[in-house]
C-alpha cells in the first residue's frame, strides 16, 4: 500500500491529539521522514505550526512504524542509530516514549 505525504501527516496529527503523554512531553517536534518524503512540524497538541521546533526527528516511516507499533522501541532505535534527534536530551526521551502511544492507521 503506497502511503501519501498528505496521510502521513495526517495520521502524524491525529496520533499526537490523542496521546496525552505526547502532550505532557511538551516538545515542538519537527519530522523529517523519508519514504515518503514528510517534513512536518507538531506543537505539544498535535497541531501542525511554522513555529520554530524544540526538537528535530529524522526519521524513516517504516522506522518510525516500527516503534508505534511496538517492534522496536524508541531507546533502542536511538542506540541502534535508526534515526537521529536534535534537542534537549530529557525531552526527546519524553516525546519518544510518546510516539509508543500513537496509533497511525490511516
């Protein structure tokens, strides 16, 4: 199944207005993901926004499918090197534990 950008984002959205730990965690996060090619930016509630983020996530959708799906954690995708984070260290931890709660059906 081919996945749009545009339901990417979507579903990116949707699964962080749901998660209150994504909210909690309180990072603007900007995604950059490849295959397809997304770059989006998310506000602790999900919103998409031009404001400048507190984090930037790297990230491949197949990887970052594989931690919200619980195949692979975000800790070990990390010392796995599966992806880079630019950010304060605590908070990234913060919102990667929150991708865990995302649900991207789409």
């Amino acid at each position: 199944m081919t996945t749009s950008p545009l339901q990417v984002k979507s579903a990116l959205s949707e699964a962080a207005r749901a998660s209150s730990a994504w909210n909690s965690a309180g990072a603007t996060v900007r995604f950059v993901l490849s295959d397809p090619d997304v770059d989006v930016a998310l506000d602790p509630q999900g919103r998409e926004t031009d404001a400048a983020p507190t984090h930037v996530l790297k990230i491949s959708w197949s990887d970052l499918r594989d931690i919200t799906d619980g195949r692979r954690s975000f800790l070990r995708s990390l010392t796995g090197r599966r992806f880079t984070a630019h950010g304060p260290v605590m908070q990234t931890i913060a919102f990667g534990h929150a991708l865990a709660t995302f649900r991207l059906d789409h």
